[in-house]
C-alpha cells in the first residue's frame, strides 16, 4: 500500500487469501449477489438456471470437518420443488432424497450419493416433481478436516393434476 494514504482510507481495504475469498465476500455481500466464479450463486440471467434470480435468497450453512449436514425441506402440497446449492471448498459428498409421510411408502433416491470436486460443476440445480406430502432431504457429507460453507435455496411451484 502507498505509505501516503491515510490511516482512514487503508482501514476501507480488505485483503483475502485464495482460501478465505469467498467468506470474506459473504461478509459484505449477499451470497446470491456473488458471481459463480468467486464462490456465490449469481449467474448471468442466459447462462445457467433462469429459476433463480438474485432477488431469491440463499441460505448459508456452515459444515463441520467430518460431519454430515441435512437440509430438511418439508413438503405440504403437490409442487414441483427445484432447488440450487453450492459447497464452497468441494471435495464433499452431495445426495437427496425424498420421504414420504404414509407409514406404508418408501423412500425415494433423487440423487445418489455423488462426490463433489473442483472440477464439476460449480452449482448443483436439480428439481422433483412432488405427489403426496412429506420431506426432501439433502444431505451434504464433509469427509475432511476443514470446515466448508453450504449455500442453497429452493422454489416450490405447486402444480395441478
């Protein structure tokens, strides 16, 4: 820094390692108001999902080393739920399901276990079309000895039969 700014103007500078960006970022920006490729949920409106928009708020969570995380989304009606998540720090295992509320109904794989890793997607979109009441499960597994920061949202669109 240039030793002839004043003390006032170098405090308004914030430096961040590669590693610490994107938490740096989310403490003076919204997450989903972050381009993609600094670690948010913000895309060009032709690019990627026109679902969301920067007008839909993420909701951030931050996974433990060695933990699984559960998002639970309760179903109250038939819907089309969509939903769109981001690990920040990968190398994490994603999966969702669905279960029902009938004792006698089975639970619903929607995406298998899948490791995530740098080189895959950034955001991971995915919809399910919703008939009986229950919860959507999405599970984020974090197998290694870092902490790594969970953003997602969700729409639900009801639809009729």
């Amino acid at each position: 820094m240039s030793p002839f700014m004043t003390q006032r103007t170098k405090s308004k500078f914030v430096f961040a390692g590669p590693s610490r960006s994107a938490e740096t970022l989310f403490k003076y920006i919204a997450p989903e108001q972050v381009p993609i490729q600094y670690g948010g949920l913000s895309v060009d409106y032709c690019d990627c999902n026109p679902e969301f928009t920067i007008a839909d708020p993420a909701t951030e969570m931050t996974v433990k080393p060695a933990t699984k995380q559960t998002v639970e989304i309760i179903i109250y009606e038939k819907c089309i739920l969509v939903w769109e998540l981001r690990v920040v720090g990968w190398e994490v295992t994603y999966s969702a399901e669905f279960v029902p509320d009938a004792k006698d109904a089975y639970t619903i794989i929607i995406t298998k276990p899948t490791k995530m890793s740098p080189t895959d997607e950034p955001v991971v979109c995915n919809s399910f079309k919703v008939g009986e009441l229950g919860k959507i499960l999405l599970t984020i597994n974090n197998p290694t000895s870092k902490k790594k920061k969970l953003l997602y949202r969700f729409k639900i669109n009801p639809f009729s039969d």
